[in-house]
C-alpha cells in the first residue's frame, strides 16, 4: 500500500492511500489533484474521510463523490456536504480492509474528528486535520484552549511510532516560532535542518511521528520548565499550569512573525 501526500492549494495535503486498485482521500479540499492522482494510476476510490467543516478540507467532497460513487465519511456534530456517515469517538470504520478508531479532537473546530488506524505496514497511521502540526497546532477558532490542549494531550499519547499525517505545510514557519520558545532544544535544531532541506528540494517534511513531536513540538511540552519558562517571561503565564501555559503559546504563535 502507498500514502501519498498530494498537494493543493497553498499549502494543503491531500492524503492518499491506495493498495494499487482501490484509494481513500482524506479532506479532499480539492477534487482536482485527487482526480489527476486517480486517473493516472488508474485506482478506484473508495472512501472519502473528512476531520472537519473547514472548507478547504471539504470543497472538493461533492465532485468526488459524484465522479467516483466513494462514502463520505465526516464529524459527527459539524456540517460537510452530504450524504455523509456521522462519526464521533470511539466509533470505527473499515475501508480498504484498514480499520480506522476515531477520535475527538475539538479546538480548532467544536467537532473535529481524527483517524487513527492501529497498524498500518508495522505501524499506526493518524490523520490528524488541523489539530496537531509538525512543530505547531491549530488555531483555536471554535473550541477553548484547555479543549486543544486535551486534543493534543490525546494523540501525544498515541505509541510514538504513529505516523502524523497534518493536513498542512506549516512545518519550517512552526519551527522557526519553536525555536524561539525553546532555542536550547538541539533535537528541535537539527530536526529543523532536515526540514529546510527538504523543503529546499521540494518535497513534504511529512508525515511525521508522534516520538518525534513530543521532543520538538513546543504545543506537546507545556511541561518542559525551558517551554513553561518561556510562556512566563512571554505572557506571564503559571509555569505549574500546564493550560494556561499552552494557551500562552497560542496566543503568542498568533502573533509571531
Ligand atoms: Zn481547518
Ligand atoms: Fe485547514
């Protein structure tokens, strides 16, 4: 089997999985590289899965469906374009012969939902949308900080061998702010070289690992004294409250340049 992230628009992926026949897109915010990636490697697509309403991560769902006659699976408590299957935790999905769980993940929208496959060639696989990023997460549009932080506390606590599959390339310009949080962070500098380079050449810095967020991820290290530290000198957040401390450094991200 093969994951691909496909690009669109600015910065968006769409994920792809395909054994070679049959494929299943995640957020398809745009039909049209989904379409071309189909067509050209003659798969079939059989599920659509979406983490939530945005419409870059939903505009393409229509067009899709009525090419490809695939279910549409989606968050239980956003609206997408329909018909689609409502999911919510603890629910789970088959598709392509993979079995998805599905977890909430609230904050950047009141109803986000990911995908969390368990073994998928030796290792799980997380679709994550636009909750956690390498380097960074959301913005906290529709939901609290504390719920982010419970979303994000959710998957730092999946097996560190899960691949993240983020929804965008947002990867160098969280790293820049990360090292700003955490300059003594020498996994988080070199980890930023490996990025710039492959940025350089083109290609995603994704998918991921949840090992590697945990040591990099500055939303996943509220805990950390040089993280908590920081957020005090910043905003004069609680160092021993670990939310107001993540909410610190979302709000200082927003403004980061
Ligand atoms: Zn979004
Ligand atoms: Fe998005």
């Amino acid at each position: 089997m093969n994951l691909i992230p496909l690009p669109a628009f600015q910065d968006n992926y769409l994920w792809l999985l395909h054994d070679g026949q049959r494929a299943l897109v995640v957020d398809p915010g745009d039909a049209g590289p989904a379409q071309s990636y189909l067509e050209a490697n003659g798969l079939r697509l059989e599920a659509i899965l979406v983490t939530h309403h945005h419409a870059d991560h939903t505009g393409g769902v229509d067009a899709l469906r009525e090419a490809t006659g695939a279910r549409v699976w989606g968050p239980a408590r956003e609206s997408i374009p329909g018909p689609f299957t409502r999911l919510a935790e603890g629910d789970r999905i088959e598709a392509l012969g993979l079995s998805f769980e599905v977890l909430d993940v609230p904050g950047h929208t009141a109803g986000h939902i990911a995908y969390y496959c368990a073994d998928w060639q030796g290792a799980p696989l997380l679709f994550c949308g636009d909750t956690l990023f390498s380097g960074g997460c959301g913005r906290l549009f529709e939901g609290t900080a504390a719920q982010m932080f419970d979303s994000l506390r959710k998957l730092a606590d999946l097996p560190g061998a899960a691949r993240v599959c983020c929804t965008h390339e947002y990867t160098l310009s969280n790293l820049k702010f990360a090292t700003a949080v955490e300059p003594g962070n020498s996994q988080l500098i070199h980890y930023r070289q490996q990025c710039e380079q492959k940025r350089s050449h083109g290609e995603p810095t994704l998918p991921s690992s949840i090992a590697l967020e945990r040591q990099v991820n500055p939303f996943l290290r509220t805990r950390i004294p040089a993280v908590a530290q920081a957020a005090h000198r910043h905003a004069g957040a609680d160092e021993a409250d670990a939310v107001a401390v993540f909410a610190a450094l979302r709000q200082w991200k927003n403004e980061f340049r």
